[in-house]
C-alpha cells in the first residue's frame, strides 16, 4: 500500500507515493497531535470540498493547531492530487499533524505543523451492506463528553477507541458499531452519523457529543425539502426497538442502509431507499 506509483501532496509539493514518509518522532504519532478529513469526489469534482477544508482548519483551531495553509491552497492541493492521480471518482484524505521538532515531550509548541493530501479510488465504504442493509455490533466504548475532548473536532484521539470498537465488531461478523455516548444516549457509528424512522418521521441524535457530520447536514436538508419531520433529539437505546428503519450517513459511508444494532432490527425500507438514491444523485449533480 505504501510502495506504488501515484503522487501525494506533502506541505506544498507533490511527491512519489512511496516517499510520502513521516520521522518516527513525528509528535502525532506519539501524542495524537493529528486532525484528518475524508471526502469523495464524483466525476473530478469533490462533493462539500469546502466545507471539509475549513471543517478540516477548524478541527486543528480545537486541539490548538494551526495549520499554515488557507482553505484556497487544501482546496487548489485537493484538486493537484486528484488530477495528479488521474482519478474521477475517488475517496480524498487530508491530514494535518505536528511533525517531528526540537519538542519530543507532551508540548510541542516548536514542532511544525505538516499537511498531507492523498486521494485513492474507494469503492462502497459498507460493501454490499449498501443494499442489504448493514449489521453493526454496539460497542463497549462511550463517545465522550465534549468536556473530556473537543468532540466536534475530527481529531486522531477521537478515532482510538473507534479502531478498537470496529474491530471488535468485525470479529463478530459486524460491518461496524454504534456508539452510546457518556451519557448513554444514543450517539454515532466509527465513521458515521445515525438516522432512524418511525411513523413517516426521522429521529437523529442531536450532535452535542458527536460529530455533526456534513452528510448528516445534507440529509437533514434533503428530508426537510421533502416535508419529513426530522426530530433531532437524545434517543435511548431501548427506542430502537420501535424504529422501522435505520440509516447511516457519511463522506465515504454515504448514505447506507442498516437491518441490524445488536438485536434490534430494521428493514431497508422505501424513505431509506429513497434518500439513499437522492443522496447518490446530489453528490453528482
Ligand atoms: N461521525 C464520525 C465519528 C465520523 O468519523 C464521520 C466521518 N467523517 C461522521 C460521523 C460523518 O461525517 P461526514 O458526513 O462529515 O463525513
């Protein structure tokens, strides 16, 4: 994966894929000092882009980061690498971390702040969960509260226990996991926002502990230009057992389908369907 052809753009150049290296004292790698963006572009043209770049500054504004670059330049940067790539519909990375410096200790004030863009092609995020529905497991891990960790940041910390929760997951045969947060309300997937359906109507859980992703944005404007009501709230786990339908929304998850969260279970019904093909349609319109 790391030793192939391709170009990644590191801190204002492009260079070989198999040169895009790190030192080993990199602060992020030892301190999560480290803030990422996942987006896709369709056809050439990323969906959001800006949105992601300046989500992207604003999560290295909250672990107290700055990263040296406008959204402009990640935006001209996003586009080099793709062209470079030679790539249409692709999966875009962005990552902005403290580099290796004369700090190795928890501070790091002195260490510069490096920005990497790399693009691939990344087909469905749920394989063919997309069209069955998928089966997530639930996880042991809370989302923490925002005073324990900027929660809206998307920041390497915040993924620890995501990487622990989904491969737990995926030993039980899972695609991924649902979250509960601190207080034990429903909260998110490992890369995804919730939806569910009961009754014609739409409960979200409301992004006061979770990130408030820019798909689950999109899809709150898609139900609302449709006249759905859309309750964002807390929701209680034992809700899911009156919920009809259930969804997950992301950059790479898009919008996909879910039939199962531990034993409660849902179908892939028509407002999932239709919002999933809608979704599809917005991104490449
Ligand atoms: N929650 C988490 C934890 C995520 O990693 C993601 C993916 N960025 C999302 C939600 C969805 O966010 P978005 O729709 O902006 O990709």
């Amino acid at each position: 994966y790391d030793d192939r052809d391709g170009k990644i753009w590191m801190d204002g150049t492009l260079v070989e894929w198999r040169d895009a290296k790190v030192h080993i004292l990199s602060h992020a790698l030892h301190y999560a000092s480290s803030v990422f963006e996942g987006e896709r572009a369709y056809g050439g043209k990323i969906f959001l882009s800006e949105k992601h770049s300046q989500r992207l500054l604003k999560s290295a504004e909250l672990i107290d980061m700055e990263i040296p670059w406008t959204v402009e330049q990640i935006e001209a940067a996003k586009y080099e690498v793709v062209k470079a790539n030679g790539l249409s519909d692709a999966y875009v990375r962005a990552v902005a971390f403290r580099g290796a410096g004369p700090d190795m200790g928890v501070s790091s004030a002195r260490n510069p702040v490096r920005l990497a863009i790399a693009a691939w092609e990344w087909g469905s995020y749920y394989g063919d969960a997309k069209f069955k529905g998928a089966k997530l497991d639930i996880s042991k891990w809370k989302r923490p509260s925002p005073e324990t960790i900027p929660t809206a940041a998307k920041a390497a910390g915040l993924y620890m226990i995501c990487t622990m929760s989904k491969h737990a997951a995926e030993a039980k045969g899972c695609s991924d996991a649902l979250f509960f947060d601190y207080r034990g309300y429903v909260a998110e997937a490992t890369g995804a926002n919730v939806f569910f359906v009961k009754d014609g109507e739409v409960h979200t859980p409301l992004p006061d502990a979770i990130l408030n992703g820019l798909t689950r944005q999109t899809v709150i404007g898609m139900l609302k230009e449709r006249d759905i009501t859309v309750h964002e709230r807390h929701i209680m786990p034992e809700e899911m057992a009156g919920f009809e339908q259930c969804w997950l929304t992301g950059s790479a998850a898009e919008v996909t389908p879910v039939g199962q969260i531990g034993d409660y279970t849902f179908e892939v019904g028509a407002l999932t369907r239709e919002i999933s093909e809608a979704y599809e349609a917005l991104v490449r319109s």
